[in-house]
C-alpha cells in the first residue's frame, strides 16, 4: 500500500475514534463525528480534482519547454499556481468563508473545508514541479487540515524503529495538549477585552491575544507533528520558538514555518529573481511576501495594513542590521529588539481586530482612564490568570535564555526533558479540571 495513502488512513481512523470516543465521554460534540466524515470526503475529493488539473498543467509545461507552445504554458502554469493559493482570498471575500482574525474561522459550506491548507499545499508542489499522484492523500490528510503545517515536505520514518518514534515524538505531544488545554483554551476568557479601545486596554488585549494565537496554533502543530511522527512521517515543526529572536526577521523564521516556505517559494523567490541582486529588490520581495500572506488571511482593511506594517517593519530591521554590521554600532541590536516588540503587539492588535471603526480608534491611542480593564482581568477564574502567567512565563524563558543550551536549537528541547514534561502532566493535571473557555483551532479548517 502506497506509503501518503496508509498514513492518510491512520490519520481518518484517528479523527473518527476521537470523535467517536470523544462524544460518548463529553469531551466533544456529538455532531463532530458527523462533520468529520464529512470532513474527510469532501478535502480528499476536492484535492483529487486539484490535483489533476495541477499534473496535467505540470505535465504540459514540461513536454512543451522546448516547443512553440512555450509561451502558452508559460502563463498556464503560474495562473493555476497563484489561482490556487488565492483560492481563500476569493472565498473569503465573497464571505464563503472568515477570515483569520483568530476567531473561529468557519465557511459556509462544507465544500471550503481545508481549502486553504491543501490549495497552498498543492500551489507550492506545482509551483515546484514535483507534484506526484500520491500528493491526493497528503493534501487531504485530516490530520495535516486540522490546522497542521502546510506539508512542504511530507517524508517516511518508518524505518525507525517504532519505540524510538514514540520516545522522540511523545513528548511533542504532551508539549502540544498542554499549550492548546491549559494555555490557550483558557485565554479565551479575556476575549470581551477586545471592545475596549483606549490605549492601554488596546494594549494589553493584543498581548493576551498574541500569548493566545501562540499557544493555540503552535499547540495543534505539535499535536499534528507528533502524531504523524509516531504514524511515521516527518513533516515540518511548524513553530521554533518564536520568541527566542532577537528581532523581527528571526521572529519571522519560527513563526508559521510551513507557510514562510510556501511564500518564500511563490513571492520571494520569483520577485527577487525578476528585480535582480540588489537590496531594493530584495525590499520589494519582502513587501510581496507580507501582502501575499495578508491577502491569504483575508481581504480586509485590518489585514491590507498588517501587511504593510510588517512588511516595512521587516525591511527596517533588514536595513538596521546592515548598518550596524558597516559601521560596528551597538545600539542596533537593542533597537531592532524593540521593533520587534512594536510590530508584535501593533501587529496582533491590527490582526484581531476586523471591525475597521473600533480599530481605527484603538491606532489613535488616546490614553483614557478605564476601570473596566482591571475589573474585566480580575474577574476571570483563576485557571485563565493561571495560564495568562503561564504563557508569560515560557515567552520570558525562550527570551531570556535564547542562547542557552536547552534552549537555543529551537526545537522546544527545554520542555521536552523528563522533569519538564511531569511539570507539565502535574499542570494538566491541576488545571484542566476548570473546564473553562472555548476549545476551537484559531487556524480553523476553512
């Protein structure tokens, strides 16, 4: 049995005993065994589809390099490739399905399930001319949907021994239940801060909200990666310890993995190549990227200057560290540091927030005394001030001791040691039992 096609049976099998089990415990819905039947049919027929027109492109393009028909494939392929991965951004501005603000990121339709992690997915190995009959059962993994990495690369394993899979992989999962249970499902309880506008509230809300999308997204990633690791496949660790950087740009190389590979192989890459060498063109590619990945999230006016204020904010820590490796000045790594912080926070503020007005008025930054900041924060349970600690903490610890042994691979090595992972068992432990918050991936499947 084909090697994409077992795993994409163990992962099914996986997503139906979950719901299965899952109803009758409580633990989830019943109506989520329903929809993940459906959520299994519906991605593997659309990816199939995809995917035949995708080859027969690739196939043609490649026949006709060499012929008169070269200039016909020559925009046949490129319009196929960036039709897919703007597939999301058509449907979302017709309002088929949300847009990524964070909040749950449904559709309309059972149709749009997955359809912007298997459309990038199939953008990307076009794209790169290696697309390959097997690709249907990647594309459509269930596992992969379920707000797992884009699968750059999708490799078997198996000819390690299954002990080792499980000793190396477990302890991703266990990392991931607890960033996604204990942290991040509890954070849901500050949401309501999200209508407050005057500055600080503005502020604190898009810490509490970056602390969240953080632990809930990188949570379900590690799930996913770990999983498909002890299945026996290597796909990419979609998060690596985002805020151990020292600035903007390697924030950027462990935020979202798989989707930076994607837009580094569709929009960096060619945009570089067309305006050549030089550092306006490398500047120009970087603006591309940003507006790409806005684009990809949704069409609205919040994302449109998300991706001009990180775009530029990117191209300012590019120009800084050249600076400072010209003229040896030692203040640039603090003031890089800095503009991360400030693209961070604002940026996440921006995210958020899709309501263009209330945005319009938290970017204004009138500082207001507000008392309904400190009562809204002091009135949550105790589980959500636990895991707003929580999370502080690990951002504090991957900061601090970015250059420290355990924790300066990047790779969550810190967490992963024995002691760690029966700090995390006892927190689980302690605090899921509060059973508060809404458990929802902030990715969505859509």
């Amino acid at each position: 049995m084909q090697f994409s096609l077992k795993i994409w049976l163990f992962s099914a099998l996986f997503i139906l005993l979950f719901g299965y089990f899952g109803a009758l415990t409580g633990l989830v819905k019943p109506v989520f065994l329903a929809s993940s039947l459906q959520s299994l049919a519906v991605p593997l027929l659309m990816s199939a589809g995809v995917l035949v027109l995708a080859m027969w492109v690739q196939a043609h393009a490649q026949t006709n390099a060499n012929s008169s028909t070269l200039t016909v494939w020559r925009w046949y392929k490129p319009l196929l490739v960036y039709g897919l991965f703007f597939s999301i951004t058509l449907t979302s501005l017709f309002g088929l399905t949300t847009t990524l603000t964070g909040s749950h990121a449904t559709s309309t339709s059972i149709w749009f399930y997955g359809l912007s992690f298997y459309t990038a997915f199939f953008a990307y190995h076009l794209a790169q001319s290696s697309l390959q009959s097997g690709h249907v059962w990647v594309g459509s993994n269930p596992l992969l949907l379920f707000t797992g990495p884009i699968a750059a690369f999708f490799t078997s394993i198996t000819h390690k021994a299954w002990r080792k899979r499980l000793a190396y992989y477990l302890p991703f999962l266990v990392l991931g239940i607890f960033l996604f249970k204990v942290v991040a499902t509890p954070l849901t309880e500050f949401f309501k801060l999200i209508e407050l506008t005057d500055a600080v509230s503005a502020v604190v809300f898009a810490l509490i909200f970056e602390l969240f999308v953080y632990a809930n997204f990188c949570g379900l990633s590690l799930i996913i990666y770990a999983l498909l690791g002890i299945f026996g496949v290597k796909i990419p660790l979609n998060f690596r310890q985002p805020f151990s950087a020292r600035n903007l740009i390697e924030f950027w190389k462990g935020w979202h993995v798989s989707l930076s590979l994607v837009l580094k192989a569709l929009f960096y890459n060619p945009t570089k190549h067309a305006m050549g060498k030089s550092r306006w063109g490398t500047y120009a590619a970087i603006m591309v990227v940003f507006m790409a990945s806005a684009m990809w999230h949704g069409i609205t006016v919040n994302f449109i200057v998300w991706g001009l204020l990180h775009g530029a904010l990117f191209v300012l820590t590019l120009w800084l560290l050249k600076l400072r490796v010209r003229f040896l000045l030692a203040w640039v790594p603090v003031l890089v540091s800095i503009v991360m912080l400030l693209a961070i926070v604002l940026g996440r503020m921006i995210f958020a927030d899709s309501d263009t007005e209330r945005l319009l008025t938290k970017l204004s930054f009138v500082y207001e005394p507000n008392t309904e900041l400190w009562s809204t924060i002091m009135a949550v349970p105790q589980a959500a001030m636990a895991a707003l600690l929580i999370a502080l903490g690990l951002v504090l610890v991957e900061f601090t001791f970015a250059k420290q042994k355990q924790v300066a691979k990047r790779n969550y090595k810190y967490l992963r040691v024995p002691i760690a992972q029966w700090g995390l068992i006892a927190l689980f432990v302690l605090l899921v039992s509060a059973n508060i918050g809404i458990d929802y991936a902030v990715y969505g499947q859509r």
